[in-house]
C-alpha cells in the first residue's frame, strides 16, 4: 500500500474555500478516479506545520494505480476548469506531491 500526498498553501484569508473547494472536487472528480471517502482525506496544517497547508491524502495499493489515476485525471475536463477556478485561492509554486510506502 501506498500514501500519495498533495500539499497546496491557501493565500491568506482564503483557506477555508480552498478546504470547501477541494471537498467538492473529491464529489466531482475524485470518484471518477477512484478516490473516495473511504481511500481519501484531507489534511490542514496545526502545530509544526503551516496553518495554511492543506494536504489531500490517499491511499492506493501501489504506484501503478496511482500513475493511472493521475493519467485519467489529465483527461478530465471538470478537473481543469477546478484548477483554473481554484489558482487564484492558492499560493503559487507551492504545490507538491510525496509519495509513501506503508510498511
């Protein structure tokens, strides 16, 4: 099993529509890739982490399943007008993802 990460920083003010934001894509995306509630969380910063870090977490059996999800996201128009809708709520070039083997 895998842990995929994604980490973006909300500008300030804003974190909570990005938080909202992100939630809905999960309803209107993330399913059709299969990440679900049930595979997937997210994440904000508390102690010893930005506050305005927000990380959507999921778990994957393994790299390839992951690498397939991330081709079909590619192909999903919904998922880029969200990302344009959402550039303005977030800080630029902060966006990353870490990837974890469970042991």
């Amino acid at each position: 099993m895998i842990v995929a990460r994604w980490h973006i920083q909300a500008r300030f003010g804003h974190k909570q529509h990005v938080i909202d934001s992100l939630k809905q894509w999960y309803d209107d995306v993330g399913d059709q890739i299969g990440w679900t509630k049930e595979n997937s969380r997210i994440l904000t910063g508390s102690i010893g982490a930005k506050e305005s870090e927000i990380c959507s977490e999921i778990e994957t059996s393994d790299i390839a399943t992951l690498n397939e999800a991330w081709e079909k996201l590619a192909t999903i128009e919904p998922h880029k007008d969200w990302s344009k809708e959402l550039e303005p709520y977030i800080v630029s070039g902060t966006a990353y993802w870490e990837v974890f083997h469970v042991v």
